[in-house]
C-alpha cells in the first residue's frame, strides 16, 4: 500500500537516517528512463570518486 518496511515506519531502517532531500531525489531517479540514469550514474560515480581520492592525498 504505502510500499515502504516497517523498519522505515518506526524510524529503524538504513534510509531512516538519510536526509528526506536525498530519498526525494533517490525517487526521481528512479522514474528515469535508463540510458538517463545510467548517465547520471556515470557522473555520480566519477564525482565521488574524485572527492575519495582528494580525501586520500590530504
């Protein structure tokens, strides 16, 4: 009906602590079409992996 866990309800989960912003945008990304999001990934993950390596070396 509501499609989320019982964990999520009473506040247990793993995405209960993520920011409401961030599960908003999780949602919106879901509805791309794949060549989309397969796009948006590919960015993602080369963002993060630059902060990751800059993290490294400091």
């Amino acid at each position: 009906m509501f499609n989320v866990s019982v964990d999520y309800l009473i506040g247990e989960g793993k995405l209960s602590t993520y920011d409401k912003e961030v599960l908003k945008r999780i949602e919106d990304i879901e509805q791309l079409d794949p060549e989309t999001r397969k796009n948006l990934f590919f960015l993602i993950d080369n963002v993060v992996q630059n902060f990751k390596t800059k993290q490294a070396f400091s």
